[in-house]
DNA sequence: AATGATCTTGATGAGGCCTTAACGCCGTCC
DNA sequence: GGACGGCGTTAAGGCCTCATCAAGATCATT
C-alpha cells in the first residue's frame, strides 16, 4: 500500500485529500506546519510526499530542502495560482511536481500516480541467489536452501534489502543508517554491528565467518554474490 | 550537452523552444507530427521529450505509449488549457509532467531541469583497469588479476581514489594529505611514504619497482594507466 | 493489563588500523 | 668526498572499531 503524507495547514484540504486519497487505497498521514512535516517524513518513511508551500512556520523551499538532504522520495507541491517564482524555485529545490490551488482531484490522482510510478524502482532482477540461501526482493521473502523461510523483523529486512540492491558494491555505515534510521542516526554505527550480527545468525552457514555479509573495517558492509 | 526532441506543429512554438533552449545550452531538434516525432525519438535518442498533444496525426497518448514502450527518457507533455481528461489521460499513459499553454518559459525551463535531474540518478563512476589490477570506483573494491580482491584500509582507499581520479595527472603531497587528513596535516609527508609503500605492496607486480603509483620526486605522486 | 517480539543501549574483549620513530638508500649540492 | 634532504621500508605501541552478549525499553497483540 502506498503511504502519503499531506503536509498543508488548511483543515479543508486536508481533509478533503485524507478523504480522496484513503478511498483509493492510498495510507494517508497528515502534519499541519513544515516542522512537523520533516518530523513525519523521518519518522513514516512515506512513499509520497504532498506539500503546501503556504506554511505558517518555514518557507517551502526550506521543506523541500531538509527532505532532499537525505531521501529522494517525490515531493508533489501545492501552492495558489500566479506564483510562477515560487513554482521554478520549488521545482529547483528538488521538488518533482507542482500542482495549482484550486486543483481537480483527478489531476492530482494523476500525478500521483505519476509520481510514485517513476519513483518505483526497476524491477530489474528481485530474486537473488547465493549458494546458500535466496532474497527475492519482489516478496519480500528470504529462503534458506537448508530449512525454508526465515523470518526477519522489519528492521533486518531493510537492511538486507539495501545491501542486495547494492550487491556487490560497498554500502557506507552512513548510507545504510540514513536510509533505515533517517539523518539523525548516522553516527549509530553500534545499531549495523547489533543487526548485521543478526542477520548472520539468521542467513550465513557461519556466522562467525561470513561469507556472504561482510564487513569492510571502517568503511561499511558489503553483500557478496 | 542535454539533447531535447521537441514534436509540436505550431512553428511559433518550435522557434521560440528553439531559441531559447538553444541559448541555455541544449542541444535542440523537432518534429512536426507524431509519425516523424517517434522516428526521431528513435534516431535521435534524445534526453529529454516536450510533447504538444494537439497533433495532426495521432492521438497524443499513442505518441507516449509507443515511446513508452522501449525507452523510459522522461516526457513534458504540452497542451491547451481546460482538458483535464487529457492531461490524466497523458500522465497515466506514463507522461512524467505536464504544462499548461500558454506557458512561461522560465515554469517549462525548470520542469526541463527537473525532468533531466531525476532521470540522471547515478553519475556512473569509472572502472579503471591496468595490466595488473582493477580499480572500480563505485564498489569500492579493488581486483588483482592473479589473486582476486585486495583488501584496503580506509585510508588505503582514500588515497587510491584520489589518485585514480586524477590518473595520469600529478597529485600533490599537499593535495593527499589534506584530503584525506585535513589542512593541518599539510607537512606530514612521511604519511605518504608509508601509506605509498603499503599501496604498492598490496597492488604492484613488484613494489620495489613501481609502475603504476609513480613518485615524482619533490612534487607528488602520480596513477600512471 | 499482560505477554511476547522487537528495538535500543551499554559493556567487554579481541583484532586491526593508524601513528610514530628509526634506519638505510640515493641523489644533489657544497 | 661529505653533508644534507627526500624517499622507501620496517616495526612497535596506542587507540579505535568491530563482534558479541545481555538487559532494559518500547511496541504490538491479545
């Protein structure tokens, strides 16, 4: 299900678009002023963020600006008709659309869809096999040859996910704490040695040695196929 | 140099995007309707696509599903004001962003930027092979011919990356040093030496007699490819 | 409200990395 | 020819990072 989050200061629309958006499957969250949205969108991890630049605390490019400094998820930005600077500095900031107060809902379901189809990554190979277990990143599902499904906590799963979609390459401690953590963590490198040594518990024939989530002494880790 | 294909029959349209993109350093070309517009997609292969859907021959979402269907090159779609359905319609025929005419050039100038920015995810790093090893820049990994991966320290791999980015230039001492150490570092030269000598251990056929981590004597070091 | 799973946090020991110093070599300059 | 400075090499100690364990805190579910 596709998580939105609705960062605007008037009830209305809120309520209007909690309304839309929930009939259509979408999992909608709201917050009311800038500080509290960039709150929301390191706590919820939304797949889609909709933003009025008309904020009563911060300006909208401040918004923009503070999202994209650690996530690349699409910003779609509300603002009144006529302010054609704002819209190209928005745009410039980082934002990935913009839409004009008063909007058709149907315009807005579109972009939407837009948005959160080019964000989807390419589905380019979601199974992968190493000799001793599978991650099929499609279902979200890990198989170990020898005793069947192995289940992770959510934590877990996103970092192996990450480490797959990197297979191969290294994935620095502070990529890998931004993405699963958000930018206030990235100097807990203590939470990777904790989880790492999980998922070896969980995955590697031994995890003592792994063969397959290895570690790359002050570097990051890296996924080996 | 981005290169943009514009398909529109309004020759007005096409001079002024002509002019215009051609001053901020585009590459432009056109298409005056829908059949020649995806041959040119094809040939061209072009960064970025503005679509005018009002054209003679086909039907705009037609133009965007037969680009659709082999390449992912983001596409502006251009039309006249009040046709919400189409402007839907485009979207989810898997358009990526839409502009109303008449339009301001400097809105459809940042959409362009935007566009183009979004689709250029990865500045893909190089992969720099010698005779005897093989430095790849973006998975932090390091391949020797006759004994598969080498293991660098962090520091290792600092001043390997410095090098191999700048290869075949001189590098300066005072360059490594205060990348990788800091400005306060300036002077430590025997860092280099050390580190130098640890390189050349873990990378050349024969250390004693470098061919790859040249020392210019007095001045710095250089990657010789 | 209680239970179990999950996440966070702290402590400990081991190993590896960085730093530093010492020494020998080679070239240049006096 | 000798002194000097830059470079390569080696080795040892201190410190930082990592792996592991365990207990407390938090969350979800009943």
């Amino acid at each position: 299900m596709t998580r939105v989050l609705v960062i605007d200061d008037e009830p209305s629309i809120l309520r209007a678009l909690r309304i839309n958006l929930s009939a259509r499957q979408y999992e909608v969250s709201t917050a009311a002023d800038g500080t509290s949205g960039l709150a929301a969108v390191a706590r919820d991890r939304p797949d889609v963020l909709i933003l009025d630049l008309g904020l009563p605390d911060m300006d909208g490019t401040e918004v923009i600006s503070g999202v994209r400094g650690w996530t690349s998820i699409p910003i779609i930005v509300l603002s009144v008709w006529g302010q054609e600077s704002m819209k190209v500095a928005a745009l410039d900031a980082g934002a990935d659309d913009y839409v004009t107060k008063p909007f058709g809902m149907d315009e807005l379901l579109a972009r939407l869809r837009a948005a959160v189809r080019r964000s989807a990554p390419a589905p380019d190979e979601p199974v992968v096999k190493t000799g001793h277990f599978t991650v099929d990143l499609a279902a979200k599902r890990v198989t170990r040859a020898d005793q069947g499904d192995i289940r992770l906590t959510p934590t877990e799963w996103q970092i192996l996910e990450i480490l797959v979609r990197n297979r191969g390459r290294l994935v620095t401690q502070r990529q890998l704490l931004q993405e699963v953590w958000g930018p206030a963590y990235e100097t807990e490198s203590n939470y990777l040695r904790v989880y790492l040594a999980q998922l070896r518990r969980k995955l590697e024939p031994e995890a003592s040695q792994p063969r397959y989530l290895l570690t790359e002494p002050g570097m990051g880790y890296r996924f080996q196929v």
